[in-house]
C-alpha cells in the first residue's frame, strides 16, 4: 500500500499554454490511444503510468490519496486531509461505496478509480459539474464543457442557443441542453461510472432531505452547517475578502468570517440609484464586526449592467446572464487584490434556500387546510393576484402539463399570434415553474427550434422532484449555482476564486429540510434564515424589511450602453446563425425600458451574443 499524497506533490508536466482557465481537469481512460488536451500544466498518473487526471489546478485545490491501484482525488475546497481520505479510499470496495459527502464539507469535485472502475462526481447543487464525452470509443469526463468541446471537435448546438435567449432560462430539463455537440452535462445529483469496458452510466447519489423539520428544530442545524461552510475557507492565518453588500445573506457569511483566523476585508459597492439603502444596513453590520477590515467602491466607480459587453475576452463554457455584470465583478475583485486575499466570499444562494417560493401553498392546502388559506390570504394581499388565476394555480397540475402551456405559448409565437414582446401567458407563482419570456427579436428557425424542444420536453420531462415546490425549489438552487459557477469562471483570470458556502451541499440540505411554510411566509422575509443567525448577525440587521431592487440599476445599465448594444447588432453571431432578426433587436436595444418591457429580457440575448464573440477571438 503506498500512502497518500497531496496536490503538491503531483506529477507536474508543462506545455504551450492556450487561452484557457486557470482551474480545470479532464479524467482520462487507463488506455491507448491516449488523447491529452493542449494546455496541460499538471498531470496525476494510473498505475500503469498513463495519465489519469490532467489539466492546470492551484496547489491547495486538491487533496489525493492512493493506494496500490487506487485512486481518490477532491478538487475544490474539501475538509479532508489526505490521510482522512486514505482512509476513505482503503474502506472502499468499489466506486460506489465512495460516499464522500457524509464526511467530508466543503464543494468540491470528486474523481476516483478503484479495480479499473472510474468514478466522477460534481456537487449536489450543480456549483462543480461534470460533462462527458466519448473520444474513440473511451468515455471522457471533466469539470469544463469548453475543454471537452475542444478535445472532441464538437460543433456548436443551435437548440441550445436558442434557449439560452429564453428570459431569464429555459424550464428543466432544457436548461441542462449543453451548446456542443455531442458533449453532455451530467445532472448534479448523479456521478459518472466508467466500467471496465468503457460503459459510462449516470448513478443518483444526492437526494432532497424530507421537509419535515420545524423551524426551532432546523435553525441551529443550518447554523451548524453554514459555520462549518464558511470555517472552511477561512481555515488558516490568510487573507479572505467576502461580499458585504447589506444584505443578509453576505451579512450572515461575513459575520461567520468574522469569527474565524483569517484576515477579512468586507466588500461593499454603492448602488447609484440614491433609494437604495443597502450601504446603510452593509455599515451597521460592519460596526458590530471591529476586527474587519472595509473596502468601500464608491458608485462612481462601480460599473453598471452591460459596462465593457463588447471586450469580453473570458472564457465560460457555456452562454450565462453573468457576463453583463462581468465589469461589475471585475472592478470588485481589482479593488480587492490589493489585499491578495485567498478566496472571496459571497452571498450566492441565500435567496434560494432560505426564501422558497409560495406553490407550496397547493400541497400545504392538501396537509393543514387553515394554514394554507391564511398564507394563501398574505400572499394575495402582498402580490396582487387576481382571485381567479390563484384559484386556477391552487388546482392538481403535473410539470409535463405545465410544460406542454410553454409549448403551447412557443407554437403560437411561430404562427405570429403573440404580441411584439412574445410574453408567455399569465401563470401566478404557483406553478411548477415560472414560465421564461420569448424575445420579440426571435427568428422564426430560433421559434422552430424552441417550438420541437418544448414539445419533446413535455412529453418525456419528469420533475426534479414530486411536489411543485420541492422541485421549484431545486431548480432555483440550480440556477443559482449555474450563475454563480460562470462568475467564477469570469473571475478566474483576475483571482482569488469565489466561493458561495450558502450552496454547499450540507447547508442546502439543513435548509430544505425545513417544512416550506416556515422556510417562506407572506409577512417575514426570509424566516429561517434569520433565526438561524440571531446568534451571529446583529439583531438590528435581522430587522431589516426591505430589499434592494436591482431594476433601477440594470434600467440605468441599458440606457447608458444603448449606443453600444446597437453597434453590436451591426454584426452579430446571433443573427449570423440565423437566430435572431437583427433589426428588431437593434430596436429593442433603443426602446430601452418601456412600461411593461423588461430590461432584463435583453440580458440573455445579448449575454449568449458576448460569449460567441468571445468564443470566435479565441479561436482566432
């Protein structure tokens, strides 16, 4: 038995560097012919001597253990030294006993080979993913769908490319359609097994908790899982930076920060629309941590949505929202890198795990009947809903009926009975899913595209999960964690790496395992949360009532970089591929925001317009 060894002593073999990130990996067969992408800085061995795991990765982003012919690695941030892991890997049969995510906290990426069997595994809210290919008969896995793409000569998908214009996403299982060929993304909740012989099957590992905790019973356990999130990447006498924006998601992740070795420096950026109030609870929160330091960008010097569009040079693997506020991002951690801080906190995810959304109602109706009319009553009474749609959303519906209302809503904008915006009809928040907004700037091959991809999800789609509202729940988690992996992805270039503990597994876990009525209440924001963290946050910041809206800013965004937006109409890779009709699109971008126009429904479009132009640079 040989003993277990750290990143930092990998193999380390150099070549040209391409443009590429600088934290990837690709798993490789222990067979010939073997084929190693361009740009490898490092390289983990099979016993045999052929690579098994190469790519570029940071010393402290990997812990592995090895053990006569097997293997175990976690790429990220894990809590698990090498001899925990070793043991781990020697009490191990086969792959499938490797149930890391019970002992070890953190987010991470899983890979390991035990007897010749492969095992590659993302985490559970999608922050890590995994995407395969096959390559000559060999079953290739690895955490970008960008390097695969490039490995296979994978051709861009235009179905894909159309629902990625879908403000602001496409319904599950569309939102998993990968924009290469050839190339797909294995589901959070499962792992990849590679047999012997080369056959891959995806294998469920991670399930939702029962919701059956209640709210006493389930805020010291999401405190628990948080802290311990949060003391993960503060472990050690290093520089941390974290978001301290006021409100209290990152005012919870700072303050657990706060307790820990390390140095912290608190973010806060100023909003220029004068009505937002977050600097002012993001200082009260500060005053209550002493030994924290403050960076504070002025609103003059933050950048807006849509700032710099027309220079994006980062390299996502796949199209997201995130890139029209890459300069914001930007302009943050250039602020922030005059501390050199290890890793930047953020707030990610606490809207979706500790928020929920009101379709609990319908199965809350079925199990406490005066319990749902009473939130049922707060909810109508905060939101407006019109009595007739809530009595229409409180009845039995499955997903693939709520699907087939979008497919339905699709084909009727291909036969142009839709208004200019191609809004999806009215469904209140008690649907499964809310239904995405179709751009009025559409081509009629795009509406073709979306119309056949609909249809098929409708009749084949099953739902992340029995209820509307654990599924609406997952999914949310999931969006999250996509928009936060492309921000991390657009930091990658500048440093220090982003972290969101709010989406480790184990804090998702704690908080869903609270029945939805306590988690989401028509008269409390965010309830969970906030009794979770009395004993951490100041009390004066758990009073808080309001929320920033983020609309004044994105209008102000669009109207600033009009100009721009036009301009990149003249020659978009959008139009180019027959998606969208340049000209409508060129108005839209000069409308700007109109009474009952979302500003926001240009985002996706002109986000997946960035990345193809960032895609063609790059391929010269």
């Amino acid at each position: 038995m040989t003993t277990a060894i750290s990143a930092r002593h990998a193999t380390a073999e150099r070549s040209a560097r391409l443009p590429r990130p600088s934290c990837w990996f690709v798993v490789l067969a222990d067979r010939d012919p073997v084929v190693v992408p361009a740009g490898v800085r490092r390289v983990l061995r099979h016993p045999s001597g052929r690579p098994w795991l190469v790519g570029d990765w940071p010393d402290d982003a990997m812990v592995v253990a090895a053990a006569g012919r097997s293997r175990l690695a976690l790429v990220g941030c894990a809590t698990a030294s090498p001899s925990h892991l070793l043991r781990l890997l020697v009490a191990a049969r086969t792959v499938h006993d490797l149930d890391v995510a019970r002992e070890v906290a953190g987010d991470y990426h899983l890979v390991a080979v035990i007897d010749g069997q492969r095992r590659i595994q993302g985490s559970a809210t999608g922050t890590r993913r995994i995407f395969s290919v096959r390559i000559g008969g060999q079953s290739v896995a690895a955490d970008r769908a960008d390097v695969l793409a490039e490995l296979a000569g994978a051709r861009l998908d235009l179905t894909a490319l159309a629902l990625s214009l879908l403000d602001p996403s496409p319904p599950y299982p569309l939102d998993e359609v990968m924009p290469w060929s050839s190339v797909e993304a294995l589901p959070p909740d499962h792992y990849l097994a590679v047999r012997r012989d080369e056959r891959a099957e995806a294998v469920r590992w991670w399930r939702a908790p029962a919701a059956a905790r209640s709210m006493a019973e389930g805020a010291p356990i999401l405190r628990a899982a948080l802290a311990e999130a949060v003391a993960a990447r503060v472990a050690g006498a290093h520089t941390v930076s974290a978001d301290l924006s006021g409100g209290l998601d990152s005012t919870a992740v700072c303050a657990l920060a706060a307790r820990g070795p390390a140095e912290i420096v608190a973010f806060t950026g100023l909003a220029h629309d004068p009505g937002d109030d977050d600097a002012q609870w993001a200082a009260l929160a500060a005053a209550a941590m002493p030994g924290v330091a403050r960076e504070i960008l002025p609103s003059a010097a933050l950048p807006l949505v849509f700032d710099g569009i027309a220079a994006v040079h980062e390299s996502l693997d796949r199209p997201s929202i995130a890139l029209v506020d890459r300069a914001k991002l930007r302009a943050g951690l250039e602020r922030l890198a005059l501390y050199t801080p290890r890793v930047h906190l953020t707030g990610f995810g606490g809207d979706e795990i500790a928020g929920g959304s009101p379709n609990y109602l319908p199965g809350l109706a079925r199990r406490r009947p005066w319990t749902a009319v009473r939130h049922l009553r707060g909810h109508r009474a905060q939101q407006g809903w019109p009595l007739a749609a809530t009595a229409r959303g409180m009845r039995a519906r499955g997903y693939q009926d709520c699907l087939r209302g979008m497919a339905r809503t699709i084909a009727a904008a291909r036969r142009g009975e839709l208004d200019g915006r191609r809004r999806a009809p009215f469904l209140t928040a008690l649907d499964w899913t809310p239904p995405p907004v179709v751009p009025g700037w559409l081509t009629d091959t795009a509406l073709e595209l979306l119309a056949d991809a609909f249809a098929d999800a409708a009749r084949r789609a099953v739902p992340l999960a029995p209820t509307r509202c654990e599924h609406a729940d997952l999914f949310a988690i999931r969006a999250a964690a996509g928009t936060f992996r492309a921000l991390d992805q657009i930091a990658d270039q500048l440093g220090p790496p982003l972290a969101a503990p709010l989406l480790d597994e184990r804090v998702v876990r704690a908080a869903l395992a609270v029945r939805p009525e306590e988690r989401c209440s028509p008269w409390e924001y965010k309830p969970l949360l906030k009794e979770a963290m009395r004993q951490v946050v100041p009390a004066e910041c758990l009073r808080r009532r309001t929320k920033a809206d983020a609309s004044a800013e994105e209008d102000r965004g669009l109207r600033t970089n009009r100009d721009v937006l036009v301009r990149l109409c003249d020659d978009s890779p959008l139009a180019e591929l027959g998606l969208v009709e340049p000209d409508e699109l060129r108005q839209a971008c000069r409308r700007g925001p109109v009474p009952d126009h979302r500003a926001q429904a240009l985002q996706p479009t002109v986000a997946t317009d960035a990345w193809l132009r960032a895609l063609r640079r790059r391929r010269g």
